[in-house]
C-alpha cells in the first residue's frame, strides 16, 4: 500500500466508507485492491472507536466521550452473568419531554460479533419514530429466572427516571419480557403490532402440526400458571413431603452409573395394536353392570437389566390405542380403497377433511367457534381471547385509539442500521456499532427533529405519511356515495367519526361518508393537520363541514356531482368494498385476466391478420355502440363497462401514454420496465405525422 494511498485514506476515514473510497484511490493507483482499502480503513478507523481490548468495556468508554450527545445509564440489580450496556439519547429526548405518548420497543439480532441482542426504545412524534435509548444484552450466562425481563426492566426504569417518558401506548410484537418489562415500570396499554398478529395467526392456521395450547376455558384466576407468561421453563414448584402412607411409588428409574451409560440409555415405547369397536350391547331390562377393573399386573423381569450389580427398569412409555377414523356413510376420502381396509388411515391431522367444509361455512355465518375442531378454537382462545390476552392487542380495551397500528417504525429504523450502515462490515465490534449509531445515524434524526419543532417558515421534510394521507383524501373525495346513505351508517362531521366498515380499518380513520361531507381543503390542510387520539379525530381550521341542506339532501346534476364533489366516471364503492386502503387489491384484474385468456384461445386457428382485424372490428362497432348508448344516459350502463373493462382501459391508456411520451423532446427517457407502462411493452408508437 503506498504511504499517499493511506494519507487519502486517512483524511476521509471518518465520512467514507470502504467501499466510496475503493475507486477513488484506485483512479490513482490501480495496483492497490479493495482488501487493502478495507484493511487500512480499518485499522486507521480504530483511532476513533477503539477504547479497550475488551468490547463492552471499549464501548462504555467511547459513550462517556460522547457525554454532550447521550447519558450512560447506571445500571442497578441487574442479574449475575448478565452482559449489558445502555444508553439514552439526550439530544432527542430532552426535546421530546412530555411531548411522547406512543413508544415502540423491539430487539434485533446479528449486529455485533459478540452477539448481543441490540434493543431500542423509539418515541412517536408527529407519526414518526426517533431513537429514545439504546440497550445492548445478553444474557446467555445468566441463570436468574426472568433474566431478561429483569435486566429490561432496569434499563427501562432508567429511561423513565432520566428523561420523564410516561407513554400511554407501548407498541411490540409477542415477546413475553418485553411485555413483563412494560407491566412493570409503566402502567401504559400494550399495543401488538397488527402485522406481527396476522402473521403468527395466519402461520399457524397454515400449520398441520396438531399440539396447541390446552383448552381450559374455565382458568381460576391466580391459581393457573401460564408458561407463554414465562421464558424457558416453569418457575420451580414448592413441593411438599407426603405422608408415608400417600405418598405413591416412583416410576423414574435412580441415577445411572457414568460407566456403561451407552448400553443404559435405552427407550422403549409400545404403541398396541389398534383394535375395531366392539359391537353395540344388547338392551335389556336389568340395569348394565358396572365393568370390573383391569386386575394389577405383576412386575416383570423382562424389562430389567443388570448395570454395575444393580437391577435397573427400562423406560417404557405407553401411547393409549385411538380408534380408527370412521369416515360417514357415502363416498369414501380420495386415495382410499373400499376393497383394502389395511390402507384405511388413522392419521389425525389438524383439520380433518371432514370438517373443512364446515369451516367455511361457518366463516360465511360468521361463527367463531365449534365443538367439531377443538384445536383451532383452543388455539384462539388460549393464545388471543382469554383474560390478559385480548387486551394486549384489542384497541377496545383503552379509552383513546393510538395513532399507531404496526411497529413498522422500529422495523425501519432497523432497516435503516443495517442497510444504510452495517452491510458495509461483518459482524462488527460493539465499540464500532456504538460509534455508527451515535455519530452516523443519530445526526440524521437530529436534523429531521429541529425541522419539526422549529418553525422557519417552510415545510421541509415532513413524515411520509403526509403524502399518503392526501393521496387518500383525495381518493374519496372522488368515491361515488349511493344515495340514500344506508341507516347503519351514521357519519358524525362534528366528533369526525362514522359507522361504516371503512373506517373501522382505515389507517387515518377517514371514510368517504365523512370527507364528502366537508368542504374542499386546501393544500396547507395536508401539511398541518394531526390525527388526535381521541374524537374528534381530525382537526384543523379549513377543515369546515357542508351546510346541513347541503350534507343532508346532496344534489347530482348531469355532470355527476354529489354534495358538491365532482364525480365524473368513478366507480360506486359496494357494500364489499371495504378492504383497507393500504393493501387494497384488484381482484377483478384476475378474473378479466383468465377472460381475455379464454377469449384469446378461442381464436386459434387464425393468422396474425386474421386475428387482429377481428380484435379492431369488434373494438370498433362496440365503440359505435357505446356512441349510441350516450343518448340515454344510463349511468348503470357507464359502471358496468368501467368495472368489466377496467383492464382494457388500463392498458389502452398505458400504451397512449407510452406514444405522448416517446414523441416528447424533453423529459426523462422511457425505461423498459417502467411500471406506469408495462402492459405497453410491446405496443408500437406511431410516427408524429400519423
């Protein structure tokens, strides 16, 4: 490595990475490799990083540096054989004081090569995340029961003493110590991230596997142990000594000897021979006898060894026979064989093939349980709906509704660390990953935070949620309403709150019913506006309702308009169409898609020619028909062929927006794989004089 190779290096080793500096310093010495670049960057690099031999210890060396930025927690009771290191970001959480309601709190792995699981705690403001306090645990070597609910449970304390953050919603996924740290320091309402809940439910219902939760709807309060409640193992039972006369015989062979321990170690298991049903007794007049017991069945020699002079028992585990599955008269499962009865099959799954039909009709009914499948509604019930469960993920179970329904901000705030900074190094050292997060990443949220609370006049850098927001706002301001509104639906402008099923699920509670029902905003409404927790839900001076006569009485003259709003060929929102705005999907796109595939292939046979000059023919005359149908103004008739041709259009207007493009002198030139056009990637242009 030449001496003025390392000198650039070492000029830009604070700013650059490896990878930025590899083609500058090869432009001037070809000979040099990227190994050696990220070799000397590394090396020079530890300059500023490196504090101690010993990781954490070189990390909590380098945090006492940086005394202006953050505060190094003094952690208390922290249990024996744990490793830990925590951290408060000053700068942010003193300007966030008071003014934190919602928190997210989630851990991700593989940051360090000592594998310390890195935790973080973010404050929601203004809907976006900002880093509070970092925490870096492992408590591998750690016996304490509890350990990491204790050990969070400190650090947390830390974070509310020092800073003043009493949140009201706590966001997280399913992880029992961050949900027992949460109980503890704060009385605040645990909130399940909604995409985590689909996904393990979801999953599960997937899974064949037959063990779940015992079913026990009738748990005595404070007398049954949960072990979801605990991590690992059940807490150690106090056991008391028995009478000699009560006290049964043990079954658990003594200790084996440490010679011989191959032969010893031996497991038998007899499963009995399934037997068929006896037949049905015959009825008579005198009652049935009780059935004698099974006489005891004396111990046999045959499953004892001799080991070291000692008689010792084998381990024999008995599985109970179950009786053959007896499918209901009438056309047997696929793959049986009436004529075979060894193949008859005793398997049992977890949802057997004779209720699945049921199943279906019950989610058409709208049933939530039956006796037939007990494993799916133990599952439900044990892990979801019982006491202490449905109020860590229901929003009913609190006053106010938070504004928050994921913990997709923890998630890219992740994302951001290990993208943005940690793919550029394997596995890096705590020290190193200390210094990234407080002098890379933090001055981002540094910058992004003083254009929130500081007022200079202009809106830079607003949350990404805003462009949402409007892009879905103006969305229903367009959504047709099917007037008489129904009586269910009871829209309410004052309290900004309606009973259809859109609003339920909409990520800004909004709803057509409700943005029609108000004037047009202006643009300074989608830069200032915040969603408030409680009703009303959305505030702001523009945002002023219609006149009652006006809301109440909506007029649609023959350019289709309803209560003011221009509705010019807009689909009507049917009662089914209440899915979430934010994952809406075209489900008609595949049923026109296997039309058009149907209708395609009956053309067979056909030359090109042939084939194309039927498709004009018929686009042609149809559009004639259509010329006609505008005389009647039947709006029945304009639905229907938006909604039964909408993948036509689609691609019509793709492939005119391809021409528009192409012939234009300026802008950016059309890629192949652009999205806005391609269903038009084999479509033509035409020339400019055609």
């Amino acid at each position: 490595m030449p001496p003025e190779a390392n000198q650039m290096i070492e000029e830009q080793v604070e700013w650059l990475k490896p990878a930025m500096m590899v083609s500058r310093i090869q432009s001037v010495y070809p000979q040099v490799t990227a190994t050696q670049v990220h070799t000397a960057w590394q090396e020079l690099s530890k300059a500023h990083w490196l504090r101690d031999k010993h990781q954490i210890s070189s990390a909590t060396k380098l945090l006492n540096e940086f005394g202006d930025d953050v505060d190094v927690f003094q952690l208390q009771d922290v249990p024996e054989g744990t490793e830990m290191v925590a951290w408060g970001m000053k700068k942010i959480a003193q300007l966030l004081k008071g003014r934190v309601l919602e928190i997210g709190l989630n851990a991700t792995y593989n940051t360090n090569s000592r594998h310390l699981e890195l935790y973080t705690v973010l404050g929601e403001y203004d809907n976006a995340g900002f880093p509070l306090a970092y925490c870096l645990l492992s408590t591998a070597t750690a016996i304490d029961q509890g350990k990491r609910t204790k050990a969070l449970s400190v650090w947390a304390k830390c974070l509310r003493d020092v800073y003043g953050i009493h949140p009201i919603f706590a966001h997280i996924d399913k992880d029992m110590a961050e949900i027992g740290c949460l109980k503890e320091v704060w009385k605040t309402k645990i909130s399940l991230c909604w995409w985590h809940l689909r996904h393990a439910v979801r999953t599960r219902l997937e899974n064949c596997k037959l063990a779940t939760t015992p079913y026990n709807v009738e748990r005595p309060a404070g007398k049954k142990t949960d072990p979801g409640d605990y991590e690992g193992s059940l807490p150690e039972p106090d056991i008391q000594a028995a009478p000699p006369a009560s006290q049964p015989q043990s079954t658990v062979p003594p200790p084996l000897p440490s010679t011989d321990l191959d032969a010893a170690n031996i497991l038998r298991i007899k499963i009995p021979v399934v037997k068929q049903p006896p037949p049905p007794p015959v009825l008579s007049p005198n009652p049935p006898l009780s059935p004698m017991p099974n006489p005891p069945v004396a111990p046999s020699t045959a499953n004892t060894f001799t080991l070291g002079g000692d008689r010792v028992e084998r381990l024999t585990i008995r599985i109970p026979a179950t009786q053959p599955l007896v499918e209901p008269s009438g056309k047997p499962e696929d793959g049986v064989n009436d004529d075979d009865e060894t193949t008859t099959s005793t398997c049992h799954t977890f949802c057997s093939a004779l209720y699945r039909d049921t199943i279906i009709t019950m989610i058409e009914k709208h049933f939530c349980a039956h006796p037939l499948i007990p494993e799916v509604w133990a599952y439900l019930w044990e892990n979801w709906y019982r006491s202490g469960r449905w109020n860590l993920w229901a929003r009913s179970a609190h006053d106010e509704i938070p504004i928050l329904k994921t913990t997709m901000m923890v998630e890219s705030h992740w994302r951001r660390i290990k993208h943005d900074f940690l793919h550029y190094f394997h596995m890096p050292q705590c020290d190193l990953l200390v210094w990234i997060l407080v002098t890379k990443l933090a001055p981002c949220y540094y910058r992004k935070l003083d254009h929130l609370l500081i007022d200079t006049g202009r809106y830079r850098e607003l949350p990404c949620w805003r462009k949402d927001f409007k892009k879905m706002w103006q969305k229903l301001e367009k959504r047709e309403i099917t007037y008489p509104v129904s009586d269910a639906y009871r829209p309410d402008v004052k309290n900004w709150k309606c009973t259809c099923p859109s609003f339920v699920i909409s990520r800004f509670l909004v709803c057509k019913h409700l943005v029609q029902m108000v004037h047009a905003v202006p643009a300074i409404f989608f830069l200032e506006a915040k969603r408030h927790r409680t009703t009303p839900f959305w505030q702001h001076p523009t945002l002023k309702p219609l006149d009652d006569d006006e809301a109440l009485h909506p007029g649609s003259n023959e350019t289709g308009t309803v209560a003011g709003h221009r509705l010019e060929g807009v689909h009507t929102a049917t009662p089914g169409d209440i899915a979430d705005e934010d994952d809406e999907g075209d489900d008609d796109d595949n049923d026109d898609d296997i039309e058009e595939e149907a209708f395609v292939s009956s053309a067979g046979g056909l030359t090109f020619d042939e084939a194309m000059e039927d498709k004009i023919k018929l686009i042609t005359d149809f559009a004639d028909g259509l010329c006609y149908q505008v005389q009647f103004r039947d709006q029945r008739m304009l639905k229907g062929l938006e909604r039964n041709g909408a993948s036509f259009f689609r691609m019509a207007s793709a492939c005119l927006m391809k021409e528009r493009r192409m012939k234009m002198t300026r802008g950016a030139t059309l890629s192949t794989w652009e999205k806005s056009t391609s269903e038009a990637m084999f479509y033509r242009t035409r020339s400019a004089g055609t």
